[in-house]
C-alpha cells in the first residue's frame, strides 16, 4: 500500500501520505479551512494589483475612482478582492465552529487553536483596515470611530490611536495602507503557515468518534479539494461579477444620514449605541476573544462546556449582526 | 514494525466519475465567466453611449474617452464623461476653475450615473433657494460668492427669500385685506425662511383658503416646485430669472443628456445677468390671478410660443403685444426697456437696508421711481461717483461687446433709497440708459427744464402715466432709428 503514496517536492511534506477517511469526509470539514487558505491567497494576488494602483493619503478616494472606472479590468480586481475578503471572513468564522463543535480544539490541537484566534483577529484587522483605505465617507466616519475607540482604553489608549492612526486626518490612510498592505497580511500568512504545520504535527487534523481506522490516499482528498476550490472561486467572481463594489459618497462631501458600519462591525455598532467606547468597542470583543482563547480549558473541566461557549459567542454575534441588519 | 495504512473500501470508483463531472463543470463555469468579464470590461459603458450619441449629432469622428478635469483645488470633475458638449455655464463661473460639483456638488469622480448624482445640490438646479446658500452663496473651499461677502450688496444669495417674489407677502397681504382679514397691505411679509406654500392658514381659515393655497401661493414663486409641475416652464430660485428658458421650458442645447422635450429645463445651460423681458414674462404678465374663482386666469391672447426677442420688428410687435396685460397703462420706455433696466437689483432680489425686515408688497420692494432717471421739474436726476470699493464694478458686462465698460470715477444715476445705478451714465452733457440686456443706449429726457406739467409732490408712476400712457396709441411698428 505504501508504495501508492507519492511523495513529490517540499510542499508534500506539508501532507501526509494517507489521510483518515473520516476526517476527510466533505460533512466532516465543510472544507472551510481549504476554503480560507485559498481566499486568503486569492486576496494576496488581486491585493498586488490593486497596491500599484492605490494611492495612499489624499488621493485614496481619487485613485479607488481611476480603479472602478478607468483602468482596465481594474473594477474587476477591486471586486475580486472585496468579495474575497467578506467570504474569507464567513469561512473563518464557519471554521472555528466547525473546530469547536467537533471539539478539535482539545490537546494536542489547543495551541493550534489558540493561532487560529489568532488567525481570526487578524482578518478581522485586515477587514477594517481595508475598508477604511476606500477614503470615502464611509471610510471616513469609520476611522473615526475606530480612533475614539482606541482612545478610550485607558492609559495606552492615546498612544495605541496614534500608532494605528498616525497623526490623523487623510494622512492616516498612509499608516493604514501600510498596516494593511505589509503588516498585516505578512503576519496572517506566517500565522497561516504555521497553523497548517501545526496540523500536520498535531497529527493531521482532527478526527470524529465515529472513526473506523481506514484511510484515504492524498490523491483522492486532493481531487475532492480540486472541486471545492474550483467551486470556490466560481463563487467568488460571480459575486465580483454581479455586485462590484461601486464608491461611496466622497470624503468631502457634507454627511447627510449617519452612515452604517461594514457589516462585520455591525455587531460593535449596535453595542456602541448603548454601551460606552470602551465597553462596546474594546471590552466586549477583547472578552469574546478571551473566551474562546479560554474555550478549549472549559472543556476540558466539563466535556461541554467549551463548545457552547464557543456557541453561545458565535450566537450573540450573529444576533447583534442581524438585529444591526434589520436597522439599516 | 508499525503496519501501513489500511486503505478505506474503495469507494473512489463510485465518486470519481461525480468528482470529474463536477470538476469540468466547475472549470467550465469559470472560464465561462472569464468570458463574461472580458465581455463586461469591453461593454459599452452608459457614458460612452453618451458620447457616441453626441458625436454622431455633431458629426465628429472620435471614440469616446473619459474626460477628466483637474480643478485648481485639486479635485477631479468627470461629470464631462457623460454631460459632454454641455455649454459653459457663465464666464465668470469657468469650468477649468470651479468644475460641475462647485455648484452642483454630486461625485465628480465617479461614471455611475447613481453614484456621481450622490449629493447633487438641489437636484439639477443648484440656484433653488433651498440651497442656493450653499450653491450660489459658498463656492468651492468655503470662497464666499454670492453670500457672505463684506458688502452687503453682493449677497444676493441669502437676501432673495425676502424678495416678494419669493415671499409671495404682496399676494398674502393684498388677499388678506380684500377678505377683510387685516386692514392695509403694509403689514410685513410672512416668514421667509421657506416656502409660502408651507404657510399654514395663511387666510386665517378662511374657506378659500385651501384654493389659495393650492392656487396662488403654489405657483410662480421662486421657492419654485418639482421640475415638470403642471404648467411649470422654469426653475426657482436664482435661476428662475438667471438661467433663460423657452416659453416650452425645454433645453435646446448639445448635451445629449438632457432630454429635449421635457419641460423644466433652461433653453440652454447659461446664465446670464442680461435678463430679457421674456424671462420675467414667464410668470409676470401672464394672466391674472382671480380673487372670485381663486384660479389664474391666463391670458388668451398671447403665443404659445415664441424665443428670447431679436431686433428686428417681430420683437417690438411682440414686445408691444405680450409686455403688458393688456388695459394696464405704461410710457414710451417701458416697452423699448427690459423690465430689469427699471427694477434694479434692490427691487428684484432684495434690499440690503430692509434685511431683516421683508417688504410687505412690491410698493415696499420696488425703490426705483420715474424721477430716479428723469428727474423732477424742479431738480436733475441724482447722481453719484464710482469709487475703488464699489460692488457695481464687479458687473460682468462690463468686459461683453456691446456694454459699455464702466470705470472708476463715472458718474452714474442714484435711486432715492441710494442704490447706484450704473447703468444710467451722466457723459457730459448726456444722460444715457444702457440696455442691461443689450448694451444699447437710450438718451433719457429730463423733466428738469422741460416744460412737464407735474404736481412736484405727486411722483407716483400713475401720476406720470395720466400725461405718458402709450398703451392706446404706441404702434405694434418697430420706432424710426
């Protein structure tokens, strides 16, 4: 039987030979960390054409203009990348629950786990720093509530809002670019790396109760993952053809209504209306982050106690973000 | 010795012809809609349509292409992508300078048709009064234009509201005192800070008060109305008399965007200070708002359409038919002026030293009296001297062909109320109306030192008009050169 596993070049070393075929069972995974790993590389290929073309700083708005209607197939990249980074935010969040519920965030996968959080906050930055880099009023009105969030933690708070922010005003979109262009994305893709490794040394991933030993050879996972990621990307450039982002409104232009946040921060907006800066916007989400840092130890006191925290963070946010849906 | 694998029962027989039809499936799918990119990256864009349409009218070969605009303040107006072949509004509103947005506002930046029509100041009217402030009065950064500026006399923009044009106080006040409701007319203009078709019981309740409202106070007044309102040919605010429309209200102009057959549209995208009776005819004289039926009554005898006047001897026979309702009575200069050559600035948009104060009635508003040029029998007109300060220099005819230039140290007419009159010149022994919408000079004649038979204290323009009323006997032939 060995000799049908074949090992070719360094990046099979990333892959076992024989997979569990329980573990490698589409109802098992939903393929939702295959599906983040390519959207996360599909962002980082249409990012590069669109970091070209972009202008930091005053000319942001101007140059996202030049992108949607001037230069070639550039609406295309710009909505590439859009719809790419709202899907890699839904496969993430998807994969967490998947993780907790089968309880694979149990040793020897906790620290893996733990680097997945870690995964998960770092989209989520790379969401809101993408988002404030359109310029536009949007952008605008976001920053600034991103800004007076940060100012009211206390003590760092200031020093915290200038090392994101800068100096503040247009300017600002010249240190956002950076941490969304270089920082950000270097840091997911060393996380990323070493979250697949530590699968593989964790012993592949992990497998559910009803497993009856048997293995799968590399060879037919790979052929399943083809159809997901073609299936995948089918998905993303018919969203980036149908609903290409178009601009909003400009950054000089007086506001008229006030303006809702991205969706994925639509949860904190509902909070901010209620609940102080600090609370809603960096109490609860640091807290909601803690938890499931703190997850994979609840389990292990009480078998269940983990997975529905884990759930019941998952369920508040969805509510938040629904009820936020419902306002706007 | 560990043992190998032991491989799952082979179910990749059953699945491999499903995972091969799926992954042709799928990979035809995407390179389907590769295809479908390539189709929409070479679509014809809604503004390329615009242009191909504008350069088939005007005959032009060309393919079209964004037109970009760099404003001196650094932002980009595109609104020529689509909007091209429009005219320039005004040269003193340049486009290199201020752009579409400096009044427009909307996204300069954006081809959506949508998207670039975000934030349009006033809808397609920047000079409705709801926003003529922020249009008209601030320009671009913050420049004060037509508001805000140190001299009271160039804030138009903010002072028009108390126009009784706008306020419609004339008609309130003069209804009210007909149904008994106050007892003269001289009561001041209800508020002016919006418009009066706003005004709630304007007649105190009166049963008529509804058909008043819908009637009268709905109607020709610069708070102006929806574009396509039923009968409506212009626009409110500043434009209602600076942008000249058709009497069919419909563009005639290049820019393909605009539809030519619905009414609402000046006759071309221009303004203009030279504002020809015709302009004011669209709501002045025109019919008569009737106390009984509460309707207006419109005149019968007039075209249904006709231009802006020409020269030529159709225009004074349409001058002399369609100036005035008819039975009014009027003098010589009435009909061979404009109306704004007598209705000074102060009289149409506002006086500087009423602010705050709205007229009641258009006696109160209108400052210009028939001695104001030809003097009394017993003294000559008034007159003053332009001095470095003086806001009339800042008139754009005085560069136009046709207009005289007007230059520090002339001596021009001063109304009684002291507004100056610039156009009113004393050149040595002359004294001369130009035409404002022409240029044309007029040699006015004097009372002074002729041999009037006027009573010195009776200086009313019906007084005048019992000796100089032509309405009976002027000729609908153009007057011997």
């Amino acid at each position: 039987m060995r000799t049908l596993t074949r090992r070719r070049g360094f990046l099979s070393h990333g892959r076992p030979g024989w997979v569990p075929a329980s573990a490698a069972r589409f109802r098992y995974t939903y393929g939702l960390g295959g599906a983040s790993v390519l959207l996360f590389l599909l962002l980082l290929v249409t990012g590069l054409p669109l970091l070209f073309q972009y202008q930091p700083g005053d000319g942001a708005y101007r140059s996202l203009a030049n992108l949607t209607y001037v230069l070639p197939y550039g609406w295309l990249f710009r909505s590439l990348h859009f719809w790419a980074a709202q899907m890699l935010v839904v496969t993430v969040l998807f994969h967490l629950l998947r993780v907790a519920l089968t309880r694979a965030f149990l040793p020897p996968r906790r620290f893996n786990w733990w680097l997945g959080v870690g995964l998960l906050v770092l989209v989520v930055g790379l969401d809101y720093t993408g988002y404030l880099l359109r310029g536009d009023l949007e952008a605008v009105s976001a920053a600034t509530v991103g800004w007076s969030i940060l100012r009211s933690v206390p003590v760092v708070g200031q020093a915290l809002a200038a090392l994101i922010f800068g100096s503040g005003g247009q300017g600002a979109l010249l240190g956002l670019s950076a941490w969304h262009s270089s920082v950000f994305p270097l840091a997911g893709f060393g996380v990323m790396g070493w979250h697949l490794w530590h699968v593989r040394r964790d012993g592949g991933i992990s497998r559910p109760a009803a497993d009856d030993g048997t293995h799968i050879p590399l060879s037919q996972l790979a052929a399943r993952e083809w159809v997901a990621g073609l299936a995948v990307a089918n998905l993303v450039l018919l969203l980036a053809l149908l609903l290409p982002p178009g601009l909003g409104l400009a950054p000089d232009q007086p506001s008229v209504a006030p303006v809702p946040a991205p969706w994925v921060f639509g949860a904190v907006q509902v909070l901010l209306h209620r609940l102080s800066p600090f609370v809603a916007g960096v109490a609860v989400p640091l807290a909601a982050v803690l938890l499931l840092g703190s997850a994979p130890y609840l389990e292990e006191r009480r078998p269940w106690l983990g997975r529905t925290l884990v759930l019941a963070v998952a369920t508040c946010f969805t509510a938040l973000t629904l009820y936020f849906w419902w306002q706007v | 010795m560990k043992s190998g694998p032991v491989p799952a029962p082979d179910r990749h027989g059953r699945r491999g012809p499903v995972l091969a039809a799926s992954f042709a499936l799928l990979s035809l799918g995407l390179l389907a809609q590769v295809a479908w990119v390539n189709l929409r990256q070479d679509r014809r864009q809604e503004w390329q349509a615009y242009q191909d349409l504008y350069f088939q009218r005007e005959g032009i070969d060309r393919s079209p292409q964004v037109v970009s605009l760099t404003l001196p303040d650094g932002r980009v107006d595109r609104c020529q992508t689509c909007h091209l072949g429009i005219e320039e509004i005004s040269p003193s509103h340049p486009v290199e300078v201020l752009g579409c947005i400096g009044c427009h506002g909307g996204n300069g930046l954006s081809l959506d048709k949508t998207e670039a029509h975000e934030g349009l100041v006033g809808g397609g009217n920047p000079g409705d009064l709801r926003v003529a402030q922020q249009s008209c009065g601030t320009g671009p950064n913050g420049a004060a234009c037509h508001s805000g500026r140190e001299h009271p006399e160039l804030n138009m923009a903010g002072r028009l509201a108390q126009s009784p044009m706008a306020s419609k106080a004339g008609e309130i006040n003069q209804v009210r005192v007909a149904f008994g409701l106050q007892k003269d007319a001289e009561r001041p203009a209800f508020p002016v800070d919006g418009s009066p078709a706003d005004i709630t019981a304007p007649l105190d309740g009166h049963p008529q008060e509804e058909a008043f409202q819908q009637n009268c106070l709905s109607q020709c007044h610069l708070w102006g109305g929806a574009h396509g309102d039923a009968g409506r040919t212009y626009s409110g605010g500043c434009s209602a008399c600076h942008y000249l429309y058709n009497r069919s209200g419909t563009y005639e102009g290049k820019d393909v965007t605009i539809s030519k057959d619905q009414a609402g549209h000046g006759a071309v995208h221009r303004l203009t200070a030279s504002i020809p009776y015709t302009q004011c005819n669209a709501c002045h004289n025109q019919g008569i708002h009737s106390l009984v039926s509460m309707t207006f009554e419109r005149r019968t005898d007039l075209p249904t359409s006709s231009h802006a006047p020409t020269t030529d001897g159709a225009a004074w026979a349409a001058r002399v038919r369609e100036y005035y309702i008819p039975g009014e009575s009027y003098a010589r200069c009435e009909v061979s002026l404009d109306c704004i050559d007598c209705h000074s600035r102060h009289d149409t948009m506002g006086d500087p030293a009423r602010d705050g104060k709205p007229a009641g009635n258009k006696y109160q508003a209108q400052s210009v009296r028939c001695y104001d040029c030809h003097g009394t029998t017993q003294a000559p007109p008034r007159s003053t001297v332009i001095n470095a300060g003086d806001p009339a220099l800042a008139d754009p005819r005085w560069l136009q062909s046709g207009f005289p230039s007007l230059r520090v140290g002339d001596r021009v007419g001063l109304t009684g109320a002291g507004e100056t009159l610039p156009f009113l010149r004393f050149e040595g022994e002359r004294l001369v109306q130009y035409s404002k919408v022409t240029g044309k000079p007029f040699a006015v004649p004097l009372a002074y030192g002729s041999a009037c038979e006027q009573d010195p204290d009776d200086q009313t323009a019906d007084a005048c008009h019992k000796c100089h009323d032509v309405s009976q006997t002027i000729h609908t032939q153009p007057p011997a050169p």
